[in-house]
DNA sequence: CGGGCGGCCTGGAGGC
DNA sequence: TGCCTCCAGGCCGCCC
C-alpha cells in the first residue's frame, strides 16, 4: 500500500483532527505484528498522552506525544489507520485500537501483518535502529541529482534498486520508482556507474514531480489505500508504466514490459527508457 | 562487502 | 462452484 505519498496523505488527513485529542486507552488484540508488539511500554508511553504534531520520516508516521514520547506506526504494504467513532463495530484485522477522548479511536487494520507500532522517546528517534541508517527525504531541500551522484559513486548495480535503496533516499517503492524512471526516460537497468550527471538530474527532478503530484491526487488507490477519512486517492489513473503490461505507452505507443527484478514487478516502456 | 533473494503474512484474482 | 497458483504498495537478514 504505502509508499511516501500515501503516508504523507495519512499525515495531512490526521493534522486536523488529531492533534489536541488525548488518548485514553490502548486496545492490542494482535502482538504479532512485523516486530512483536512491545504492549507494556506502547501503554506506559500512550495513555494518558495528549497528540501534539503529526511528523513523517521515510514511510513512518510520527505521532508526537506530550512528555517526551513519539508514537510511531509503519502502515507495511496493507496497514491502513483510521479515524472512526469509538461507536464503530470492530473490523477484521483491526489489531491495534487507540481510544480517543474525543469519543473516536485510531485503529490500525493489516491484513498481512507487515505493519509496526512502537514508541520511543522524542529527542531519540535518529538514533533509533528504524531511523540511523535512513538517507535523504526526497522532497527536502539537501535533495538533488548531486545528492544522488554522490551515493552512487563507487556502487554498482541496476539503478531501480538503487533508488528503492533507503540509506539513498527514502520513501521510494515499486510504484514510484517505475514511473519516476519512465518520467526520466532511464532503463530500470541501467547501471548506476553508468550515468550521467544530467541524468541524475532528471531521476531527481523525476522523483520529486511523480510523488508531489501523488500527495496532490491523495495517493494511489490499487487495492485499499484510504486516508485517515477512509478517503481513497486518485493517482493510480495519472500512472504512465505501474500496472500497464501490455498496454501501449502514454508517450510513444510503444507496449508497456514486466520484468522480474530482485523479486519485484518492474513495468518500464521499452520506446522511452534507455 | 554490496547486492540479490527468500521469508514474513493474508486475501484477491485468474486459470482450469 | 471450488481448488490451486500466483501476485501484491515493505523490509530485514542471510547468503554469495
């Protein structure tokens, strides 16, 4: 599900109405989570706490708590957070639960289980297992094709994975990196020692236009993305390559490929990518 | 030692 | 209809 756009749209869609609530009460039904649920410090650290900012770093959305402590939830590929009257039935999968003194709770639903909830204390977040090794956020001003020149010196390998890679850049996935590559005009396999100052530009630019205008359309809605609201985004009809085998290419006319890379679907238009 | 791959999970889609 | 296989937006650890 989420890539940067679909967290930072959660993160907007949450600014308005969470911040100032206080939670009242933790409800854990599943620990077994990606990482075991650690439920005595989540309640210790949660209840009681009232919402003071919303923050994202890479696909993680920060919670920022009153005394010291931040909240941190990590959506996986079908974590999905949102906000409902505290009236609302249970749903299936709905395995961490936030009650709110507004009356409503924050529950988390995942399916797969890839997802994460833990706690820590604000002032230590970078230094965090989760947080020390992350690279650059794109969309911030240290960001650049100079940026990416210099992570790629001395690397080797195909430059999708490397732009996947999060001690390069973060909040990059398999969507975005498809269509920031055909935007680019660049070869998902393309080796990185094999491009040029003026190409890193693009990939730079690229990325950052394909994941504005994602946060713009409220994400992309394959399966299930939906904001805090259970507002789904509209993106997924703005993509050029993801999802579009066979299909002829927006730009050239050429068919849309799939390849298999490192596990994952890569979509590319063999007319445009070089 | 950097890069590639399997594994973690469940559910939906598509083939037979 | 039902069963089987494949596939999925992330990430970590193990392996070469």
């Amino acid at each position: 599900m989420p890539e940067l756009p679909e967290v930072e749209v959660l993160r907007r869609s949450l600014l308005s109405r969470l911040i100032g609530d206080r939670i009242t009460g933790v409800a854990i039904r599943t620990r077994a989570l990606r990482e075991p649920l650690d439920i005595a410090r989540l309640l210790r650290d949660c209840e009681g706490r009232r919402v003071l900012d919303l923050r994202r770093r890479a696909k993680y959305l920060l919670i920022d708590l009153d005394a010291g402590r931040t909240l941190v939830v990590h959506l996986g590929m079908s974590g999905r957070l949102t906000l409902v009257p505290s009236t609302e039935p249970e749903e299936p999968h709905e395995h961490v639960a936030f009650h709110l003194a507004s009356g409503r709770r924050l529950r988390l639903r995942d399916p797969r289980r890839f997802g994460h909830v833990f706690s820590l204390s604000t002032d230590t977040i970078e230094a965090d297992r989760h947080f020390a090794r992350l690279g650059v956020e794109p969309l911030s001003p240290g960001f650049g094709g100079a940026a990416l020149a210099a992570a790629a010196m001395g690397r080797r390998g195909p430059v999708k994975s490397f732009l996947m890679d999060a001690a390069v850049v973060v909040g990059v996935g398999n969507i975005y990196v498809a269509e920031a590559l055909h935007v680019a005009g660049v070869h998902p396999e393309r080796s990185v020692a094999r491009i040029s100052d003026a190409r890193w530009d693009r990939l730079a630019e690229a990325l950052q236009q394909v994941l504005t205008r994602a946060i713009e359309a409220g994400g992309t809605t394959l399966n299930d993305f939906a904001d805090a609201a259970g507002q789904a985004g509209y993106f997924q009809v703005s993509l050029a390559v993801y999802d579009r085998e066979r299909e002829p290419c927006l730009s050239c006319g050429r068919t849309i490929l799939r390849r298999i890379h490192a596990g994952r679907s890569t979509y590319y238009c063999p007319g445009c990518q070089h």
